[in-house]
C-alpha cells in the first residue's frame, strides 16, 4: 500500500504542497468557503474547484511532472495527499 503525505490548507493562500515531481493522489474538502481551490502542475491547471463544490473526497492519482500547487480564495478546509515519485 502507498503511503501518501496529508497536507492541510485552512487558509486563503498559495501552497507549494511540493516542489519536485509527485503524484497527487487526492483533495479531501471538509469545509468550503466562498472562494475557488485551484490545484496547478507548475503553470498547468489540474482542477478548479468553484465555490459551489460539494464537500468530499475527489480523486486523481494525477503525474505532477513540475511541482504541485493549490491556490485557495477563501479559508476552505482541504486536505491535500501527495507522494513523490520515485
């Protein structure tokens, strides 16, 4: 079993949840705000979650060749899991 690295976000800000390449595996909204969550591989947009999402475990398992990022708007409550590659 892989173990993920858990990365929490509770404020509005821009987080380098890692800066080589990784793996996002998923983003566990537990709190929305009225703002967006936009996850980004260096300048390339993965997802962008409105302010409207529904609270709840979304998937990727998504090749994050640069970097991986999250840019939230508001104070929403997420919960990033990562890896490295290897």
């Amino acid at each position: 079993m892989t173990n993920f690295i858990p990365t929490y976000i509770s404020t509005a800000t821009t987080t380098i949840v890692s800066s080589r390449p990784s793996v996002l595996h998923s983003i566990v909204v537990t709190e929305t705000a009225a703002g967006t969550i936009t996850i980004r591989d260096g300048v390339r947009d993965i997802a962008v979650f409105r302010a409207s999402i529904v609270e709840g475990t979304y998937l990727f398992d998504a090749l994050c060749e640069t970097n991986l990022t999250v840019i939230t708007t508001a104070a929403s409550r997420i919960t990033v899991n990562w890896r490295p590659t290897v």
